[in-house]
C-alpha cells in the first residue's frame, strides 16, 4: 500500500530538487515511512544538520508518516 506525502526543501537544500527550483516535490511511499526514509530519497547527506517540520511541528528524523504530510526541511542555520 501506498501514501502521497510533500516534501518541501528550502535555502541550500533546494538543489537537491533541480528539475523543481521551487523546491517542492511530492512523493509516493510505501505505508509505515519515516522522515529518515524521506531524507535518504531526496538525497540529502546524512550528516547535513538540519531543521524538519512535519504538517508544521517540529520534528525528528523518526517520525512516523501519514498520508498527506507535509515534511518541510530547512538547514541549520547559525548566526549571531
């Protein structure tokens, strides 16, 4: 069984996405996924630190996911 999820990338992750410079993609996963699972698909590094959201709430890389997500994942960004 499937699900459709968002996934929306932003500042320098956005080049993971170059056929979509908007940075936003959806895709087709098997049931019983987490955001880890999404973050190896779309080719993230695995030790890029990161913000995600999920439907608007933070997040970690074990959250489960449900049809009709929306994973926003945002670098880390420091400054002072």
């Amino acid at each position: 069984m499937t699900m459709t999820v968002t996934v929306k990338l932003f500042a320098s992750f956005r080049q993971f996405f170059p056929e979509n410079p908007g940075g936003v993609l959806t895709l087709n996963l098997d049931t019983n996924q987490k955001v880890s699972d999404v973050i190896n698909q779309v080719g993230l590094p695995p030790d890029t630190p990161r913000i995600i959201f999920v439907n608007g709430v933070i997040r970690g890389q074990d959250t489960c996911l449900a049809p009709g997500d929306i994973i926003s994942i945002f670098p880390h960004i420091a400054g002072g």
